[in-house]
C-alpha cells in the first residue's frame, strides 16, 4: 500500500486494522492519525506546489505558503508531526522551470535560501526561528 492510499483510508476509527501500515509509515508518537488527515496533507503540500508553479508561470513574484515548511516527512515515512515533505514537492516544481527563482525557507530547525537557475541548486543553512516556505524571483530578473 502506498502512503497516498494510507493517507486517504486512515481514520482515528479505523486506525487498529491498519496498524502494520500505520508503524510501516511511522505514524506513531510524533505523527498521530487525526480525521482528514489526507485532505490536511493536500492543502499544506497544494500550497506549496501551487505557489512554485505560480513562480514558474510568471504570475506572481512572491508565493508564500504559511501552512506549509513541513520538512521532517521521508519518501514514504511520516516524521516530527509531517506527512508529506512540501518543500521537496515545491523545489522539484522550481527545478522544471528555467527562470532563476529565490527560495527562503525558515521553520524552527533550519533556514534555507536556494537560487535556482537552469536547474541549479545552490543552498546554505543555518538555524532560525521562525516557521513558513517563501519564493521569490530576484530582483531585476
């Protein structure tokens, strides 16, 4: 079973006849399994990917997803309270563009800034404090 298709059964009812699948995905003490759980991983991780494809095309200049940042979630593994690793899902988005865009990512763990320009990653880290995923495009580009 795939992590969608856990994402999308899992109920808080149903929760102890999907337990192999549930310890499989690592939904245990920092990932606890709560009523639309599936519909909450869309609407974080849409943000995200809906604000690196709205940079792409052009049409804005600053996208800024205020529920997304979710880092800790793994190729099919939910870690420290992520299901689904939005920020990966919007780089992969930026990296099809050809455009340079400015990427700033802060949350509690890390701080990030990635320039992508022709499908180069360049990227720093250091820690921060504060919690949200915003691109932008540079300033004269």
């Amino acid at each position: 079973m795939s992590t969608m298709i856990l994402l999308r059964r899992v109920t808080p009812q149903n929760q102890s006849d999907m337990r192999h699948m549930i310890d499989t995905f690592n939904c245990v003490e920092d990932c606890p399994i709560f009523s639309d759980m599936y519909d909450f991983c869309r609407m974080y991780a849409g943000g995200s990917l809906a604000g690196a494809r709205k940079l792409c095309a052009g049409t804005t200049d600053i996208a800024i997803n205020w529920a997304g940042g979710l880092h800790h979630a793994k190729r099919g593994e939910a870690s420290g309270f992520c299901y689904v690793n939005d920020i990966v899902l919007a780089i992969l988005e930026l990296l099809r563009s050809e455009t340079q865009i400015y990427c700033h990512l802060s949350t509690k763990d890390i701080f990030l800034d990635i320039i992508l320009e022709s499908c180069t990653l360049i990227l720093t880290s250091t820690t921060a404090t504060a919690s949200s995923l915003r691109f932008t495009k540079p300033t004269g580009s």
